[in-house]
C-alpha cells in the first residue's frame, strides 16, 4: 500500500487540476472505482490481518500494529471518501489540497507500520 499510496500522492492527486472541469466528474468516477477495487481488498486484508495476529498474540508491538491500521482506516473513511464524494460532482482546488495532505498523513502512517513490522 505504501507504493499506490506514494504514487497517488506525488502523481495522481496533483494531476486532478489539469484535468479539464467538463471531464473531471466523468474521470473521477472512474478513478474511484478503479481503485476501490484494488485499495479495498488489500486494506481488508490488512486490518483483518492486524486483528488476527493481536488476537493470537496480544503483544505491543500487534497492537501498535493495530492502532496504525484503525488509524489508517479512519481518516480513509471519515475524510479521504467524503473528500471523494465532494470531488466527484466537480473539482475543487481547496478539495483536492486537503486530499493531498490527507494522504500524505495516511502514506506516512503506512510507512511508519511498515518500520514496525520491521522491528518484529
């Protein structure tokens, strides 16, 4: 997750603004779509894993672990998607910044599990 999350913050979000506002709900659309169907699984996978292995081996460094991916689903769901959903009627340059920094806040997360991971 961290390249797709790497590439959508350094390319894609910053390409919405050349998008032309005629086509820029079509796109979106299609965009969102797209990735939900390889974003959606791998962070199902993800979080069920998480849960899993605090649940067999309810240590720190699981729960860290944990709480990096209930974090990552948070601001996924409760601002990335509802950003989404605004943008998708049309392109908003304030929108599409708050995208960016959230992003890079949930990159940073991602990377940081990783780092974690590493440890154990």
């Amino acid at each position: 997750m961290i390249g797709v999350s790497i590439v959508t913050q350094f390319v894609t979000y910053p390409s919405f603004k050349f998008i032309h506002i005629k086509e820029f709900s079509k796109f979106h659309k299609g965009y969102t779509r797209k990735m939900l169907f390889i974003v959606g699984p791998i962070m199902s996978i993800e979080f069920l894993s998480a849960v899993f292995l605090l649940y067999i081996n309810a240590n720190l460094h699981f729960f860290i672990q944990f709480g990096l991916v209930s974090l990552i689903w948070m601001l996924t769901f409760f601002l990335i998607v509802p950003i989404h959903n605004k943008l998708e009627n049309q392109f908003n340059n304030k929108l599409n910044k708050k995208l960016i920094k959230f992003n890079g806040i949930r990159t940073l997360l991602w990377i940081i599990k990783l780092i974690f991971l590493c440890i154990i």
